[in-house]
C-alpha cells in the first residue's frame, strides 16, 4: 500500500515554493525563455533560473542519509525523457550554491547526465535550511514511520520545536505525532523491523505496553512468525499483563501468609495499567501505612518527557 505523504509542502514554510502535488513544469517554462546561458523563468511568482549542476554543493545537513539505487534510476531516466518538473531549492553560498532541497532531483540529473537544473534560489539563515531540509524529507511518500519519528525529533531537539508548532507545520495532529514518536522509546531491534517494513507502526504500538526491552523483542519476533494482525498483538500483550498481575497476585499472598507486609494486589494491576497507557516503566510506592504514597514515572530523553505531559494533559 503507498503511504500518502504529510499535508503540507514546502509552501507552508516558503511562500511560492512549489509543493509537491502541484510541481510546475520548471522544464518547459525555461524552454521558452532566452537562451543566453542564463535563462530564467516566472513560476509560482518564483523566479527559476538555470543553475549548472558543478555549481551546487550537497546540503551539508541533509537528513536523508539513503538514496534507493533503482528509483534514482527510474527518476533519471524520467528525467532524460521530461526534464526536472519541479525546480530544487539552493541558497547562494559565494561562488557557488548550497542544495536546501531536491537532493533526489539532483542526483538524478547528474546521472542522467544534465549540465543544468532549474533552480529557485532563497537566502536562508541555517536553521531555515535544516527546518525545510527536515520538512521536505517529511514529505517523502515512501518515509517510513520511525524517520518520520526521527524528523521530528530532530526538529524538536535541534530548533526546540513544541509539539504544537510541529503540529501547525507538518500539518498533522499532535496524537499523531506523539504515537509516531513514542516508536523511538522501542529497542533498537523493534526499530530496525518497523523500518525495514517487516512490523507494521500499528503493530510497534501494540508493543509499547510491555515492561522491558528483551520482553518486547521476544515478542516482536514472535508476532511476525505468526504474522499475527494489529488486534491479535494487542490481545497477545494485555494476555501477557493478565499472567503478571496473577503471578504478582499470588506472590503478594504468599509474602501475607509469611507475615511480611505485601502491596496491595490492586497495586500491581493498577502498575500495569498505567505502564500500558504510558508507554514507559511506572512504579506505585505506597507508605508502610498504607494511607499515602507516590507513583514514579520515568522518562528517558527530553522528547519522552513532552509526549508524556501531553498524555497526562498537562500540555
């Protein structure tokens, strides 16, 4: 299934710039302007120029790391029989240009063996080009969910983003981001799978509930063997709460029974309760009188922290 891309393109953060459903045809549009080694075109109310492709450096900040080999093919062959549909985005950097966005683009021109590649030139501080590098990455339609997750984090960490500004710039709901983020809390392994594409996010999720890592693993793996659905994970981890409560149940009695003083058994399924919800290792401790107490929750990085005053409502 193609995943549909975010709902906003680089327009929402640069005013003319083309988005990605409605690409000009930077092509055709300079085809028709004078050929002076210099051409220039109106798009959008942009002004495209004709930029030679030995003139532009990489954007040194660039959070796509891996390019795939055979759709850079299929996009340079596409491009030696149209053209560059839609111009890349550059900033002037002294002699040269710096590439903000269109690495792809880029790529493939050189490939297809292109001397120029048509060009909408802005100048942009550096944490303006990081936010539209890191926004027009989001827009990829075949981002997987976890660099999804890692976008935003970068933009939460790098540019102190909050989770409403994401929100209002991606275009997407805050329950949205928070559950794509909460995927970064997964071992790495669990990761790994999501982003491979072997583990759906919907199934990751389901995942979250359990305690510790070598738990969530271990049944990472078996839910793939078993290729088990989204709604049989989640009944396959609320059985796996349901054994521990009874187990802790059972211990409690047994301590009581030896006159040592046990939590009360509504502890432990109130813990995993609010470990489910929570996403995150969760204590009750309650005082020997039995009468007050605290409850600890742990956070594990400044991102883990916000998601979690969002699900409590502080935020």
């Amino acid at each position: 299934m193609t995943r549909k891309a975010l709902g906003r393109g680089l327009g929402a953060l640069i005013p003319g710039a083309p988005g990605p459903t409605d690409a000009p045809d930077a092509s055709a549009a300079l085809a028709t302007a004078p050929t002076d080694g210099s051409a220039t075109a109106e798009i959008g109310g942009e002004r495209v120029r004709e930029i030679p492709l030995d003139r532009i450096v990489p954007n040194p900040k660039q959070p796509r790391i891996e390019f795939a080999e055979e759709a850079l093919a299929e996009l340079a062959e596409s491009i030696r029989a149209q053209g560059v549909l839609q111009p890349i985005l550059v900033r002037s950097a002294g002699d040269s240009y710096q590439l903000i966005a269109g690495e792809r683009r880029f790529r493939a021109s050189q490939r297809a063996g292109l001397e120029k590649i048509p060009a909408i030139i802005r100048e942009l501080d550096d944490d303006e080009m990081l936010e539209v590098a890191l926004i027009e990455n989001l827009q990829r339609e075949d981002l997987n969910s976890i660099e999804e997750a890692l976008g935003y984090q970068r933009l939460i960490e790098e540019l102190r983003y909050t989770h409403e500004r994401l929100s209002e710039r991606v275009g997407k709901n805050r329950a949205s981001i928070t559950n794509t983020l909460r995927l970064l809390t997964l071992p790495s392994g669990v990761q790994s799978m999501v982003s491979r594409g072997t583990m759906s996010a919907g199934h990751a999720r389901a995942l979250l509930g359990l305690q510790s890592s070598a738990e969530i693993e271990a049944s990472a793996r078996y839910v793939v063997d078993m290729g088990l659905s989204v709604r049989k994970t989640e009944a396959l981890v609320a059985r796996k709460l349901r054994r521990k409560v009874s187990a802790r149940k059972t211990r409690a009695s047994v301590d009581s029974q030896s006159g040592v003083d046990a939590v009360s058994s509504n502890y432990a399924e109130w813990t995993n309760e609010l470990r489910r919800k929570l996403a995150t290792h969760v204590k009750i401790v309650s005082q020997p009188s039995g009468e007050r107490g605290h409850i600890e929750i742990e956070y594990y990085n400044e991102t883990d922290l916000e998601r979690l005053l969002e699900i409590l409502g502080v935020l």
